[in-house]
C-alpha cells in the first residue's frame, strides 16, 4: 500500500534532491552513481551520494552517506519522515539490506520510501520494506 504521500509534490521534489545529488557520487568502479534525499521531522532535508572504493567493502551508499551527514549536521535525535533514492543510470535502486537497517534507527516505521524501480517510481512506506529490522531490546 502506497504512502498517502506518495503522489504529492513533496516527495517528487524530495526525488528529484536525490537525482541532483547522484550527481555527486564518486563511481570510478561501477558508474553507478546513486543519490538519496532525506527529509527530516525537523523539516529539514539532507542528501548524500554513494562513494566508491578500491575495496569494495569500503563503499557507502547514498542513503547511508545521507543519514551519517543527517546525523552529524543535526544530532542523533534526528527523525527521518520520507526517503527518496535516485540515480544516473535509471537502473532500478531498492535500498539494500545494510541501508534499510541504518534506516531504522531513524527512521519512522510508515515513512515513504521513493526509489526508481523496473517499471518506473515506486513509494512503499518503510515498515513494507523491510518489516522484521533487527532492534536491541524492544525499541521497534
């Protein structure tokens, strides 16, 4: 089920941040160059793009590099209210699994994520996504 959102200006324009973000990404390896667009309860927006190393278990993804920046600009009380993931390639760009789990820390459960998929945008709210995310204790 879609996000009551998930046809709004907002998150198109929250999109379209994360489309002018890949623009940043540093893919020297894959050319795959993705950029992700957070928008904060505090109505604040962040964005962040993947960046690549020469070892590959090095590399960070954009919603990753988004939410370290989200983090470290506005405190780890941040709240994370939509996600929009985008790229250069118009490849399809689910968030991975170790992204979702950064995630959710943050994140809150009916969220809309917006994401390139094979058939076009796609907006699943964020419990849809990944709903058995791993919680010490019962924080979830």
């Amino acid at each position: 089920m879609d996000h009551p959102d998930s046809t709004g200006p907002a998150l198109l324009m929250l999109l379209d941040l994360a489309h002018q973000a890949a623009l940043h990404a540093y893919a020297p390896y894959s050319s795959f160059r993705v950029g992700a667009a957070l928008r904060l309860t505090n109505g604040e927006t962040v964005t962040g793009a993947n960046v690549e190393n020469a070892s590959y278990g090095l590399t960070i993804c954009a919603e990753r590099s988004a939410l370290v920046r989200a983090v470290s600009q506005f405190g780890p009380e941040i709240r994370i209210e939509a996600v929009a993931i985008s790229n250069r390639n118009q490849a399809s760009c689910p968030p991975c699994g170790a992204c979702l789990q950064m995630l959710a820390e943050f994140i809150q459960r009916d969220a809309p994520v917006i994401f390139l998929s094979g058939d076009g945008e796609r907006v699943l709210p964020f419990r849809e996504l990944f709903p058995l995310a791993f919680a010490l204790g019962a924080e979830q």
